[in-house]
C-alpha cells in the first residue's frame, strides 16, 4: 500500500512537477493548496487541473485571513515588478515576497499530514532559478524539519525538497519525462482578466528563460 504523503500544490511548474516526482516515488498524494487573497488567484484553478491530471485523488484547498500577509505586492495593492534585468532579480527580496508564507503552508501542511498519518511533506522550492525568497533556501528547510519533529506527536517527519537545486531549465526537462502537462500550470504574478501570463514578471521572465535554456517550447500563452 502506498504511503501518503502532502506536497503543497501551488499551480505554478515547480509544484506541479513535485507532485508527479511524489507520485513517481510512489507515494499517494494529497495535495495541498491555498487561497490566501493572491492577486493571482488563478492559479487555484491550474492547481486543480494539475492535480486532476496527475490522477490525485484528494486535493484540498485551504483558506487563509490575506490579512496577515500585509505589504506584498501579491495581497497588496501594490504594483507588481515588471521587466527587471536577470541582475535586478538576482538582487534583494523582491516586493513580491509574501511574510512568512512557506513557513505557514508547511506548518499548515505539517499539521494535516500528522492529522491523516503521513510522515513525508513536498514542497517544490528551488535555491537556483527562483526571486531571492529567504523561505526558499535549503537551510530554512532544514530548520523547518528540525521544528517540526520538536513540536509534534509523531516526530518522524520529512521535508522533501526534490528540485532545490535544479535549473528551471532541468525541471523543465524533468517535468517533461515524468509526463507533466506544463500547459496546465500557471507562474505570473499579475495574469490579466481572462487568464493570461502577463510576461513581464520575475515569475513569467524566470519561467521564459527557463524554457528558452530547455530548448522547449512553453506552452502558456502570454499577454506580451
């Protein structure tokens, strides 16, 4: 029997190829989303189709107060960053950072994989390829599964990180071998009303660079 298993699913390439590497470790998936009042709540939606797609059967959305996540351009009413040069991304915590946010989707996480029996948590954060976020960084994972066998019950716990230290690039040719249909996902910070990428993000800018490196089409479609 299959051990279960959360990975957080945030819609986005990253967690979609993370919940197929779970998958392919074969681990039974429940997935774990969250609306948290993002600006780009769309990608909710992709996270369902993703989740559909891989055949998971229980993907949950969980609902957070966007009041606690104040003075970020993705629940505030603040202009997201548009086309920044690859060293203005490279540099700082960029306006788009969410307080605290990976610390409290994997207490969420932690605690709905003690609630069901599960001892193996995913997250898909990268330390190459991603915006500065200081909660993506191998040691702020290590700290994570360090406190979460300190404080709970079962203390067995294990925080997957499968793609921290890949390219985008290489995930994207990962997600291509474990059959992921990145044309369900969705990366921009700042879609337009019907949907689409707007392209100019550090979100959009990293995933385009990211499949120019792959020598891959992307198959989402972008505003510019």
């Amino acid at each position: 029997m299959a051990k279960p298993a959360v990975v957080l699913l945030s819609g986005g390439l990253d967690s979609a190829t993370t919940l197929a590497l779970a998958l392919e470790e074969g681990f039974e998936p429940h997935a774990l989303s969250f609306d948290y009042g993002q600006r780009h709540g769309v990608e909710l939606e992709a996270a369902r189709r993703v989740a559909e797609s891989l055949g998971v059967k229980v993907h949950r959305i969980a609902k957070i107060d966007n009041h606690l996540f104040a003075g970020s351009a993705l629940t505030d009413d603040v202009d997201v960053p548009k086309s920044r040069t690859d060293l203005e991304i490279s540099r700082g915590i960029p306006i788009t950072y969410v307080p605290a946010r990976n610390t409290i989707f994997l207490a969420h996480a932690l605690a709905y994989a003690e609630s069901i029996g599960a001892f193996d948590i995913f997250i898909g954060v990268n330390a190459l390829d991603y915006s500065g976020y200081p909660d993506c960084r191998p040691e702020f994972i290590r700290a994570f599964e360090q406190m979460a066998n300190l404080g709970t019950k079962s203390a067995n716990f294990k925080i997957h990180t499968p793609l921290i230290d890949m390219t985008k690039a290489q995930i994207i040719h990962r997600a291509a071998e474990l059959h992921v249909d990145l044309a369900l996902t969705h990366s921009c910070y700042d879609p337009t009303p019907d949907g689409r990428a707007c392209g100019q993000c550090d979100s959009c800018q990293i995933r385009r660079k990211g499949f120019r490196e792959a020598a891959v089409e992307d198959p989402i479609r972008y505003a510019k």
